[in-house]
C-alpha cells in the first residue's frame, strides 16, 4: 500500500528551491554537485528523540526540520534540510552520504508493507542515528506526536553497532535497543 506522504509546508520548499538556484550565496554546508540540476522530492519531517533514553514512560520527539531528497536523473544524490526560525521555515544545510540510498531503499520497502502509514524521519543524537518513522495514524499533523506501539521504525544504514539496519521493529523494540546503547555499563 503506497505511503501517504504528508505535504511539506510551502515556505520550507521555498527555502530548499532558494538554496538550489546558482546564484544563492555560498552554503556552510556546500554540495558538491550542480545544484541546478537537483529537484526536492520526498519531502519528509524530521523528528528529533528527546532524550533518547526514558525511564518515566513513553518515547517523545518534537519536529526539528523537514529533509527533502534531492533528484538528478530520477535518482536521489543528495538532500537537503530547513529548520524552523523565529521567521519561519529557512533552509539549514545540505547532506551527501549513506543517509540518501538508506533512505530511498527504506521509503521503497515501506511502500510495500500491507498497512499504510505515513512516512516520518526520526533522529537519535546521542548515537548519531536516523530511522524511518512509519506512523499508524496517516491523518496525523506531521509535526506533532511521538513514537507510539503500533508505529515501525526502520534503523537507516548506516545503524549503530548492535542495532540492525534496514529491518522494520516496534518502538518498544527501539527502545530496548537504545537503552542497551547508552546506558552505562
């Protein structure tokens, strides 16, 4: 069943399609490929884990930007990141590297499943760790709500050691495996 992807807010294309025209000033975070040929596609909101690790109940997140991928040839090479400023949504940085097939092949995976959901990106700092969020309730607001039971979560590659990437697990089974990461021993 396809993923219902929820509509990224106006303002933060705006911002990543301004980063992509050639005459944008010089990026913190440069992209080494021609900018003008990139198209944002698969525009996905990131959540942020916070803390990783809680002992007093349920995970809880709070949305920290929207991601979206960028396309050359119908292929993802890249993507790009907004955050949200005091006068809206602003582009952030652009990023090359693992995270982008990771994230295609996941997204083409969860396409599959029999159940749909809405597709989310979920951060886990202290490990340096970027997960699909599958979420159950595809009528949601993407920038509210938290991990919840019935959600999925798909470790991205690269995935810390002891976590497998690329596999689908509960929250509850998240949880377990970021508690045996970070605490101490």
């Amino acid at each position: 069943m396809p993923l219902e992807i929820p509509p990224a807010p106006a303002a933060a294309e705006r911002s990543i399609r301004a980063a992509l025209h050639p005459t944008t000033a010089h990026s913190p975070h440069p992209l080494h490929l021609n900018r003008a040929a990139l198209t944002p596609a698969l525009p996905l909101p990131v959540h942020q884990l916070m803390p990783a690790v809680s002992p007093e109940g349920p995970p809880h997140s709070r949305l920290t930007g929207w991601r979206f991928l960028l396309r050359s040839d119908g292929q993802a090479v890249g993507a790009a990141e907004t955050m949200l400023t005091a006068d809206g949504w602003a582009f952030s940085h652009f990023l090359e590297g693992p995270y982008i097939s990771s994230s295609e092949r996941a997204v083409g995976h969860a396409e599959l499943l029999a159940e749909p959901y809405q597709p989310r990106l979920l951060s886990v700092p202290e490990l340096y760790m970027l997960t699909l969020w599958l979420h159950v309730d595809i009528d949601a607001d993407p920038a509210e709500g938290s991990p919840g039971p019935r959600d999925l979560l798909v470790p991205l590659a690269p995935a810390p050691p002891g976590i497998a990437a690329d596999r689908a697990i509960s929250t509850a089974e998240l949880v377990t495996l970021l508690t045996a990461r970070l605490t101490p021993a």
